[in-house]
C-alpha cells in the first residue's frame, strides 16, 4: 500500500509539472522552454499510453516526437531541393543496418542537445535516462550494417544526394539472454509498440513477384506472370547530417498482402490458415533477418528476403528518375547519369537480373542497352575472402522463385563465356572457376560474387590488406582481364556516435586542447594532438576521462550481469560477432592459462602482477555450434574465476551479453585494451578497431584488415602485434597437415585444465577437437589458434607490463587517438563519391 501512494504521489508531481510548461505546439524549437512546450504537446496530443502518464517511457515517446518535428521539416526541404536539381543520386542496398539510439544521435547532428537537455529538466526528467529508454533499432547484426549505418551519417553529413534502402525486420536476428546452458535466442522486441522515427508513405507500395512462368510473346520478347504478388509498403527513418540542413532517408521495406488476397468464403468455412495463406507468407519475409536456411523453405525465404529488397528499392529508384524527369520523353541512357547503386556485399546481387528485367521486359528495351545501362548504374563492395560467405544459390531454387531472373543470368553467363574465349582464350581452361553458373550436376549453383565482379563497373574492398588478396587471388583472373574494375575503399567510421556522443568527456578534452571543436567533421585534426602526447596536464586529463568512463562501464556490468569489477584494473575487451575466424577461443584459452598461474602464486606474487578484467561479448548463430560452445565456456570460466577468492581481485572474466551498438557505445569509451585477433587474410576490415583506436583504446591484434593500416597510423610502438602474417598461412597449413606441428606447451596446459573438468561438466572435448589432429573436418586447427598461441601470450606480457607504466600508457593512448584520423567514414564515403559514384555535393540552401 505504501508503494502505490509513494508511485501515485510521483506521478501526481509530474502531472504538477506538466501543468506549468502549456502544451503548446513549437515544431521548429531551439530554447528550451519552447522544447518543454512542444514536448508536453506531444505527450497531451499525440497520445500513445493512458492520459496523465509522464513516466521515462511516456516522456522518451513524446521526446522523440518532438525531435521529428524538426527533422521532418528539413527532411521535406531536403527531398524538394534533390527533387528540383536532379542531381545524380547513390541509393545504397544493404541488407543489414545497425543503426543503434536515434535520439541521441539526432539531438547530436541537430546541436540541441543542451537545449533538449535543459527542456527535460524543466519537465522533471534526464536526458540520459530518457535515452535509455529506446530500443535499438533491430535491423542489422554485425559489422556489415554498422558500417552502412556510418556511411549514411557520412552521407548527411557531406550533403550527399544518397538514401539507403533495407528491410523492415520485426524481430531482428535475435536478442542474446545468457542461461546456465549458455546462450539462449528470444525474439527482438524493438516493434513491440512502436518506432517514433519512422514515418509510413501509404503511397509508396510496389507489387512483387515470386515463382510463375516465363511468357513469349509473338515478337519474341518475354513477360514473367504468375505465382504470388506481395505489396512492398515504405517506411522512411530519417538521417541528419552533423550540423547541416541535409536529412536524408533510410527506406525500409515491409511485406504486407492486400485485402483482396483475404479469402472471406474459407475463413467463414472455419479454414482460417488457407483464407490467410498471403497474409502469413508476407508476414514471413520481413519477420527476421538471416532465417535458418538448412531447409529449403528457409533458402527460399532467405532468397525471396533478398529479392523482396532487390525489386522495391529499383522500382522505388526507377519511378523516381521518371518523376525527376518531368514530362520530357524518357532517356533511358542518361538513367547512370542520375543513379549509382551499391551493392553491400552479394545479399543484393539480385538487383543485376532484375534492373536487367525491368528494361527489357516493362521498358521495352533491348538487350545490349539493358546491359550497357545496368552495368554503367551498379558497383559493388566485397566483404569478406571466406568461402562459405561468398553466397552460392541452388540453381533449382532459383529457377523455381525466380524464372525470369535465371533466364537473364544464363545469358549473362553465356556471353560472358563467349567473351572469354574470343579475347582471351588463355583463360580458357579456367571458366570452369570464372564463369557465373556452376553446372555440377551434384550441386548446380549460381555463384553470386561472379555475377557481381562480370556485372558491376567497380568492385572494392574494405581495407588495403583485403583489396590486396581479392586482386592477387581471389579475383586474380578477373583483374587480368578488367584491371581498372578493382578499387579499395578502407571502411570507416562516423566520428560523432564513436567519439562526441559516446565520450563526451574525451571529446571535451580534444576540443580544449586543439582549441577547436573541427575534428568532428575533419578528423584528421587530430594529428595535432602528438604534439601534447607528452604532456603531463593533458595526461591527467586524458586519465581522469577513461576512470570516468571506466566507472560508468563498471556500473553496467554489476547491473546487467551482476559481476563487480574493479575500475582501476585494465580493462580488456572484445566484443563481435562469435566466429572460430575471430578467435574469442584463443582470448578465452589465454584467460585459462592466466588464470592457472595465478592460482598457481603465492600471494606476494600475485600482488605483482597487472590486475585485469577481461571483457567477451558477441552474438553466436544458432546453428553454429561451435562459436554457442564459445560462449558457454567464456561463462563457465566466468563463473570459476570471478567466484574464486583467491584470484577474483587480479582477474575477473566478464561474458556482456546482448552486444548491441547501445551497449558498444557504454563498452568502447572504457576499454584500455581491445582484441582484434582473428587469424590472419581472414577479417576484410573490421571496423570496431577503429572504434577503439580512437577512443584511446590500445590494440592487441595480428596483422589482418584494418589492423594493418591503424597500426601504421597510430605507430608501429603502440600496437600489441602478435602471429602469423596472411601469406605465412597457406604454409603453415600444409605444415599442420604433414604433420610438422610442435604446441607450444602453454597451449597444451590449457586445453589441458579444460579438459580436467575445472570450469563444470560440460563437455568441451568436441570445441578442443578442432584443435587437435592435423586434419580433416573440424579437426587439424584450420584459425592456427595452437601456432599463434605463443606468441599471444608473449604479447600479452607485454601489455602488463607497458600498463604498469601509466605515463607511457596514457602517451600510447592518446597518440592511438591521434592517428585515427584516417578512419572516418566521412573521408571513405568522400572516395566512393568521387571514385565510385561520381556524385557531388547537394547541399540544401540555408533559409
């Protein structure tokens, strides 16, 4: 009874305080009273929740609302003025975004954060609180879509004409719970009541096509008719760019049938599943991203997923450039003169065959302008050399989905053959590997990769190291017959959400001591900070923001995980996608061994050593069992280590579950050390390196992606180097498999303690097993987790050591800042604009 008077009394003072700000619409708002208005006005007129609630949730909602207003505005402005220049605009296709928190980053891009922060307070509330209280947005899982959310920002920011297109999941990949039995996958709940951000355009809806047949009609051209037609309805999330007018959109795609596909006769006959067949199979696609595909329903799923963004984002485009046009008589020549498409990655290579379709099919077009348009308007962006990733679709389920569209590819196929054996009939004997579709009759595919680097006019890599092995090996014999096609474009990341709005403290600190706050947009300013790196007052400085940040880091995890942790230990975290390539395993067996010596001192000797607390983070697929063994060990160990009293104040071993970029941003701040150890030639860039890195966060890493560049950014003296390099690999697996291997015996203590049954009764023996042997399937340690061991575990003494230095680790720290300057995505997105997509600035005019 106490607790009900105490929470209707709150709720009664806020209801005080929302009397005294009027309710008064101020959609335009720059001083916070007037903000205070607008928000209150949202919260009374634009309801979601019980009248008189002005609770966090109730106050985030009506928050949101009225940042909106003031993105709508400039986000009209920004769609009239690309409408009446008509420049050539980049629409960007990805399958993935990670966007993370709107509302902090829109507050941030618009300069009104203190105002909003000040409004809030006016009426009772935090603005941090009040950004907790937003889910981060469901639609993306790892680097791929960080990295195309980064890009948009960029995009804004550099007042490029640019939209990105993507899907509208509901449920996301999964949300991570941690259980016992070690990861446990539930539903993301992001839609559960709604998104604030994204405005529905009814008048947006295309029809698309699965399965049917292939029509010829008399004059030989060809018409797909049939199969199921399911509605594409748009969704815009708006993207401002950092302190300009620009606001681009982020269209979102979601899958609805029309009533007309509802059929009232069975449902009134009680067959309710057969009257709603549509409905249920729209609902399918934008349900969850990257559904299982061990069956072949989920490979259809997957594929119509795929086409379903291929075919709305080009008719979307398509119907644009005929608006932009006017009344004037349709050029279609000109159409790559006014549109760049970038694939991210091969997930869209569907929309090669499908602008093909367009063209010829609803166009009218022919086949030579079909082509010379498609591959003039397309460009497209590799992210990754493993097989498995490189996407090969059954050639039968195509043909099955897509009839047309395999029609299209053959002949794509067929004359790109033809092309090799008329000007280069030396590569004859490999089109078996070159060509588009792999005939083998056991498994008959079509390799997406090759119908992207035969079909687009540029293809890129993601970092210097990547570009590198795609020319030399895996696209060699391409290179050899279009040597000008292959670029690289070394990723990058928006140095407002990773530095100003997640660290504020640091960013404070930068702009004081470079006495401009430029950096934010040109962050190559911040080479200018070497020159202070040995100075004593910017070092206590720099000290007192990562305890700071350490602090707030701390606090999160005893609440999430319940693990206290010391902030005054070093803080050493890696947090990704769990992947036996990124070897979270050799961290966790490093962690193993460490803690085995530690149990082995005698207290005075423990007392020497470098206190550590070691950070694992990242999402498991389900159906890798592997990389879900992973997880469970990093917790069981967790709970050995972090229990046993003896060791718990030199080590503790910390799983974050849920790893998300809301929980990146409170992580990346506080971390003096961050792992980036994925087996050499493997990781095409990565990107939260870079994220580390210029947060005064120090690398212990190999020489892999992006590694390679930041290392000689930041100077060779601040990197943690350790392993093989990529072209020691291919040796050193032929080596395992003849046999020459020797484990170093640290290696073999640890797996060994596994083993022993220190860490609980789970079974690892199968997790080890691919460690052991020299070869065969999951055996033979394909990642060189045993050869790279050794020399980790040096690198990693030299990290205890350099810490023990506090004045040459804060110099390290900030001279890692201070060459981050390269990786902003504002300068990556500034070479695809003028390399790849030949666009320019569009900026809107100020009033």
């Amino acid at each position: 009874m106490a607790a009900t008077v105490k929470t209707n009394g709150a709720a009664t003072a806020k209801a005080k305080i929302l009397e005294k700000i009027p309710p008064i619409a101020h959609p335009l708002a720059k001083e916070p009273t007037e903000i205070a208005s607008n928000i209150n006005y949202h919260a009374q007129y634009s309801p979601h929740f019980s009248p008189f609630k002005f609770e966090p949730e109730q106050a985030y909602y009506a928050t949101a609302e009225s940042v909106h207003d003031q993105l709508i505005k400039q986000w009209n402005e920004t769609y009239s003025h690309y409408h009446q220049v008509n420049p050539k605009q980049t629409y960007y296709l990805s399958m993935e975004y990670l966007q993370g928190r709107a509302l902090t980053n829109a507050v941030g891009n618009l300069d009104l954060q203190v105002a909003y922060a000040d409004a809030l307070k006016q009426l009772g509330h935090d603005l941090e609180n009040i950004v907790e209280q937003e889910k981060d947005a469901a639609l993306g899982n790892g680097g791929l879509g960080r990295l195309a959310s980064c890009f948009l920002d960029s995009m804004a920011t550099l007042n490029l004409p640019a939209w990105g297109y993507g899907l509208r999941y509901r449920y996301g990949l999964f949300k991570q719970r941690i259980t016992k039995a070690g990861q446990e996958e539930i539903a993301e709940d992001w839609l559960e009541k709604f998104s604030p951000w994204e405005v529905v355009r009814h008048d947006v809806v295309f029809p698309i096509r699965f399965f049917g047949q292939v029509e010829v009609n008399p004059n030989g051209s060809r018409k797909w008719v049939g199969g199921e037609v399911i509605q594409a309805l748009a969704y815009d999330v708006p993207i401002p760019g950092y302190k300009t007018k620009n606001t681009n959109s982020l269209r979102l795609w979601e899958a609805k049938a029309s009533s007309n596909d509802f059929n009232l006769f069975q449902f009134n006959e009680g067959e309710y599943e057969s009257a709603a067949l549509l409905h249920s199979s729209a609902q399918q696609i934008c349900a969850v991203l990257y559904p299982g595909d061990a069956t072949e329903n989920g490979k259809l799923l997957r594929l119509k997923q795929q086409y379903f963004l291929c075919s709305a984002s080009l008719r979307d485009i398509i119907a644009r450039f005929k608006e932009r046009n006017g009344e004037k008589e349709i050029q279609w020549s000109e159409f790559p003169s006014k549109v760049a498409v970038q694939l991210n990655d091969t997930h869209p290579t569907l929309a090669i065959p499908e602008l093909m379709r367009v063209l010829m099919d609803d166009e009218g077009l022919g086949w030579d302008e079909a082509w010379d348009i498609t591959s003039r308007t397309v460009a497209y962006t590799n992210h990754t050399v493993l097989p498995e990733a490189l996407e090969k679709w059954s050639q039968a389920v195509m043909w099955k989905l897509l009839p047309r569209h395999m029609e299209i590819i053959t002949e794509i196929d067929k004359r790109f053959i033809a092309l090799i054996k008329s000007t280069r009939p030396d590569l004859e004997s490999k089109l078996s590997s070159l060509c588009i579709l792999d005939n083998n009759p056991q498994k008959a595919v079509v390799r997406m990769a090759n119908l992207c680097v035969v079909s687009a006019h540029t293809v890129n890599g993601v970092a210097q190291l990547h570009s590198d092995i795609l020319k030399d090996e895996l696209f060699a014999d391409y290179v050899s017959i279009w040597p000008t096609k292959f670029q690289n474009k070394t990723n990058g990341i928006t140095p407002r959400r990773w530095l100003k709005f997640c660290n504020p403290e640091l960013s404070q600190i930068i702009t004081k001591w470079l006495k401009t706050d430029k950096w934010v947009t040109n962050l190559d300013l911040l080479t200018n900070l070497r020159q202070f790196a040995d100075n004593s007052e910017l070092q206590s400085e720099w000290e007192s923001a990562k305890l700071a940040s350490k602090k707030r880091l701390a606090n999160y995890v005893l609440q999430i995980t319940g693990v206290s942790i010391d902030p005054n230990s070093l803080f050493d975290i890696q947090v990704k996608r769990i992947h036996e390539y990124k070897r979270q395993l050799l961290n966790i067996l490093g962690a193993v061994y460490r803690y085995k010596k530690l149990k082995e001192m005698s207290p005075e000797d423990r007392k020497k050593t470098t206190s550590r607390t070691i950070m694992i983070g990242g999402k498991a697929f389900a159906t890798y069992t592997n990389a879900i063994r992973i997880v469970k060990l990093v917790n069981d160990v967790g709970d050995v280590v972090n229990s046993d009293p003896e060791v718990n104040n030199f080590l503790k071993i910390v799983f974050v579950p849920n790893y998300n970029v809301s929980v990146a941003e409170m992580l990346i701040p506080g971390s003096e050390l961050s792992q980036h150890i994925s087996t050499a030639g493997m990781e095409a860039s990565g990107t939260s390196n870079m994220k580390f890195a210029l947060n005064g966060c120090l690398i212990i890493g190999t020489l892999d992606g992006a590694n390679v560049e930041i290392r000689e950014e930041i100077g060779e003296s601040n990197f943690f180097l350790f392993g093989a390099t990529a072209d020691q690999v291919p040796r050193l697996r032929k080596e395992r498999e003849n046999g020459m291997f020797k484990p170093d015996p640290r290696f073999e203590e640890a797996k060994q303690f596994i083993r022993s049954g220190a860490f609980g009764s789970y079974d690892y023996n199968p997790l080890l097993d691919s460690l052991e042997g020299d070869s065969g399937y999951g055996r033979g340690d394909y990642f060189l987790v045993g050869y790279d061991f050794p020399s980790y575990m040096d690198a990693q003494e030299r990290v205890d050591e350099a810490y023990k230095d506090r004045k040459r680790w804060t110099k390290m720290s900030i001279l890692s800042t201070a060459g981050s300057g390269k990786f902003s995505s504002d300068r990556t997105i500034g070479q695809y604009a003028k390399e790849i997509w030949k666009i320019n600035e569009c900026a809107v005019p100020s009033a």
